[in-house]
C-alpha cells in the first residue's frame, strides 16, 4: 500500500485498528452481508486507491498529523489528570499468619468470617478478601507445578 504499513493504513486512513482491516482483508464477505460500518470501510478504501499517489500520500500524512495532536493533547490531559500511586499495602506478620492458619483449615471462608476477621485484625474487609483470593491462586499454581515436577520425573 504504497510503502505504508497496514497499522498506518488502517489507523490514519480508515480510522479503524489494524486488527479490524487485518480481518476485513482476510474474510472477506458478500457485499450483502455487511453492516453500514462494513461498507464503509470498503468505500474509504476504494475512495483512497482512486487517489493519485501524491494526494495519497498527502492523505496519509494530513492524517497522521491529527494523531500526533491527538496524541499529545492525550498525553497532556492524562499527565494532568494523573494521581501520585497508591502505595502497596503489606501484611503485618502476625495479619499474615493469621491469616494464612484460616486458609489451611478454609480455603473459601464466607463473608462473615473474613468480616470478623478483619475487624480483628484491624484491616479492611477488601484486604482480607483479596489476600484469600490471591492465595488460592497462588494455590493452584503451586499444585499445578508440583504436578509437572511429578510428571517429569
């Protein structure tokens, strides 16, 4: 496509993402079929390839020079807008060991034992839920590398 990638194309041409034309292109269908959106997609394309080439390429760089000040105007407001991270919380190890007694005796606890829980521990009750969760995960994946070891071995 005249020396410009797909990406390029897709993005300042069409307005679309790469993967969307990567799919128009490679499954293509009956012209009956396609939603407004499909057809749309078509017509710029053929609009474009009617095009001479340095009208093209004028094209493709007019374009490209509204995503750069998209881009910018982006990066300025997120810059603005952006908060100081929040910082990690860690366990205590008395939190800690307390908390990993009641995972081995209850994987799943409910709501009122991690509450009671919390509030014993002088946590919040979204700490103690994510630690359970984090830990069942963590769980899993320990008990699905120790089954690999056992296979390999």
């Amino acid at each position: 496509m005249c020396g410009i990638s797909q990406s390029k194309f897709a993005n300042r041409v069409l307005k679309r993402t790469q993967g969307t034309l990567s799919d128009t292109l490679k499954k293509p269908k009956p012209w009956e079929d396609l939603k407004e959106v499909g057809k749309q997609i078509y017509i710029q394309m053929a609009e474009w390839m009617s095009l001479p080439l340095d009208e093209k390429m004028a094209k493709v760089e007019e374009e490209g020079a509204e995503l750069v000040n998209e881009k910018t105007d982006f990066s300025e407001k997120s810059s603005d807008a952006s908060k100081p991270t929040k910082k990690r919380f860690q366990f205590s190890q008395h939190q800690k060991d307390t908390l990993e007694a009641i995972f081995n005796i209850e994987r799943r606890p409910d709501q009122r034992i991690m509450a009671v829980t919390a509030e014993k521990l002088n946590l919040d009750f979204i700490q103690v839920h994510t630690y359970f969760m984090n830990a069942r995960r963590r769980s899993r994946f320990a008990d699905d590398k120790r089954v690999e070891e056992m296979d390999i071995e």
